[in-house]
C-alpha cells in the first residue's frame, strides 16, 4: 500500500476522533455538575488534575513508544481510550459513576492522547516522504478547525437531547472508528530503531528535551510555542469572566464570538502550502508566529454590546488565521530536524512541557485576575506575547543529520 492511501486511512481515523472530541466538549464538567451536584473546586480538579495526571504518565511512554512498531501503538490508544471513556457511561447506567472515576478517565485518556500524538508524527514521517509532510500536516490542521467549528454545536445539541453521557459514549465510538481506520492502512512500516543495551532506560526520558534544546532551530521554536500556548489559554477563562459577567453577553453570544472565528483555521491551513512555496516555509513560519502574537492584545479593549462581540470575533479571527498558517508549518519543521529514531520521544516532551506551562500559567493567571480584575490580567498577557516572535528562530542553523539508513536499525 502506498503512503500516500496509508495517508488517507490516517486522515479519516484523525477527523473521526477529532469530531467526536468536540461532540463531547464540555461533557465530562456537565455531568461532574448535574450527576455528581460538584463544585467549583472539584469541576477545576478535573480540568487540571487528569490532564497533569496524564501528562506526568506520558513521560516514560516516550521512550517506550520509540523503539515500537508505531502502527500497532495507534492503534492501542486508540482503543484504550475508547475502552476508558465506555466506562463511563456503563458506571453511570449502573447507578455506581462517582467523581474520582472521571478523575481516572481523564488523565488516562490524556496520556493516551500524548502516546497517540507521539506515535503518530514518527508513523507519519516513515511513510511520507519530507516533500509531503507539510501537506499531510495542513490537511490535519484543516480537519481539527473543521471539527472545531461542527463538532460543539452537534455535541450541544446531542447534550439537550440525549445528555451528557451520550456524547462520551459517541466520543468513545469515534476512537473506535479511528482505530479500525489506522488497522485498515496497511503495509510494510520500517522498523523501530534499536535501544542501545549498554544505556540505561531511565537515560531514554529525558532524550526528548535534551534533542530539542540542542537544536539551535528547534530550541527558540519551542520556547515559543510553549510560551504562546500557555498564555493564549491562560487568558481564556478571564475572557470568559469579562464577558459573561461585566460585560453581560450571553452565552450563545460568546459561543458565537468563537465559533465563526474558528473558518479563519480552514483559511490558514489552506494557505500554509502555497505561502511555503511561494516564499520558503522558514520565513513564512517566522512571519505568521510574529503575527498571531499581535492579535490578543486587542481583546483587553472589549466592551459590551454588537461592537464589542464584533471586536471579539476581528481579533479571534486574525489569531486562528495566523496559528492555522503557523500550525502545519510548525509541525513540519519539527519533524524535518528531528531524527527518526527520536520523534516519539522529542514529540512527547513538546506536548508534556506545553500541557504543563499551560497549567502552570492558568493558575496564574487565575491569581492575578483575582488581584487585578479580569481585563487588566487580559491586557497583561496580550502584551507578553508581543515579546514572543523575539524567541523565533531567525537564521537558519546548519542542516540536521540524515536519518540512519535502514542498515543500522532492527529488522
């Protein structure tokens, strides 16, 4: 089978867990309310303790995931999440769902989600050769905004209908899919590469990080994107405050001010390729990471009424265009300066420190939206984040190393 229909299996199990993701946004926090009567201390546990949980577990599945054939890997997450969200709704039809078992849900399904993140950049690099990664990557970037925008009005509607737990079950269901999607794209996979018997395993976890702050390149990219990530969704649930509380929107109209936003992805992942072409994907990838840090500031100036939802949705707009041009470049480069026998590991450290700086930084935030109000604390973040492109890469380092031949890895 060529790559380029293993490709397409990908894609179509990827839309199918992506769409089903976002049918169940929101589901887990509406049943911790309406079924479990929990807190607002217990609601913030589950959005931050499962995926910290999940996240410390990733770190040794790096390695572990390295030195495996990837295909069966996917495959295994994909079904352990779907074999973990399933509990769910069973617990509750036996009357015996309880708190902590969504704790347990969520961070095993969070570190599924890194394994499955991992695992699948090194199987897309083995079957794609590195002229086709960036159109392999623009096409992921595509469906995730496609999923965004269909995904929470469908996964609404389906809570007011059927409830909350259904949409885990459905969300289950999609893991399922996409598990027989990655089954379906066979053929040969190269091998895994070969642990060296004389380091120790525990030497393996750290590999991750050490390749990328080694890498002249990568280094200040991901300094970057940690940095910029962790402040966008720092600044979100202040927004949030902002304008459901003083300013007064109501709650279809701050679903709005995000949802159209969300075509400006579709947009930017189409023009990811032809902009690379055009101009080279370094300096279009320089370009579009200093102008997506431009737009946030703006949202500290929002104010009540049509012309602040307006500004809402200018802002969100510019931002996802640029992240859906930055994206898929970004994600290409990575895997362009990372060797094969190390992008399991360097893509679980990039995904573990982002999921923890973020976490790190929403607590901040927290704190300083309580000391200084929600806009001010907005206003602060968004100007950080004018100082991020200065962490860009801004000469081209000497070319990586070509990957080993397939002589020196395992048959």
């Amino acid at each position: 089978m060529s790559g380029g229909l293993r490709f397409g299996w990908l894609w179509s199990a990827y839309g199918s867990s992506a769409l089903g993701t976002w049918l169940a946004f929101g589901a887990f926090p509406l049943i911790a309310v309406r079924v479990l009567h929990a807190g607002p201390a217990e609601v913030a546990a589950l959005a931050s303790v499962g995926a910290a949980v999940g996240a410390v577990a990733a770190v040794p599945l790096g390695p572990w995931v390295e030195f495996r054939r990837k295909r069966p890997v996917l495959v295994g997450a994909d079904l352990v999440r779907c074999a973990a969200l399933l509990t769910v709704p069973a617990a509750y039809a036996l009357g015996v769902l309880a708190f902590v078992q969504l704790l347990l849900v969520s961070a095993v399904v969070a570190a599924a989600d890194l394994t499955f993140r991992a695992a699948s950049g090194a199987y897309l690099k083995s079957v794609l050769p590195g002229e086709e990664l960036l159109l392999a990557n623009a096409g992921f970037e595509s469906t995730a905004w496609t999923a965004t925008i269909v995904g929470p009005p469908l996964g609404g509607a389906a809570i007011g209908l059927l409830g909350p737990v259904a949409t885990v079950a459905a969300d289950a269901v999609s893991y399922l899919l996409s598990a027989a999607g990655i089954r379906l794209a066979r053929g040969e996979e190269p091998p895994p590469p070969c642990r060296d018997a004389e380091r120790p395993r525990a030497a393996g976890l750290l590999d991750g990080w050490r390749h990328l702050l080694a890498d002249r390149a990568l280094r200040p990219l991901f300094v970057n994107t940690v940095l910029f990530n962790g402040l966008v969704l720092a600044a979100e649930p202040l927004l949030a405050v902002l304008m459901l509380g003083r300013l007064g929107f109501a709650p279809w109209q701050y679903g709005l001010a995000f949802a159209v936003p969300s075509l400006g992805g579709l947009l930017g992942a189409r023009l990811a390729r032809p902009l690379a072409a055009r101009f080279g994907q370094r300096r279009v990838l320089a370009a579009a990471g200093a102008v997506r840090a431009v737009w946030p500031v703006g949202l500290a100036l929002v104010g009540p009424g049509t012309g602040g939802l307006l500004l809402v949705m200018a802002v969100e707009f510019g931002l996802i265009l640029s992240c859906g041009v930055f994206n898929p470049l970004c994600a290409t480069y990575r895997l362009h300066r990372t060797p094969a026998d190390r992008v399991a590991r360097t893509l679980t450290a990039w995904s573990v420190t982002t999921r923890a700086a973020t976490a790190l930084l929403t607590a901040g935030w927290g704190a300083l939206g309580v000391l200084l109000g929600p806009r001010p604390a907005v206003a602060l973040a968004g100007v950080l984040l004018l100082a991020t492109p200065l962490l860009l890469p801004r000469r081209e380092p000497p070319a990586p190393l070509p990957d080993p031949a397939p002589e020196s890895v395992r048959a």
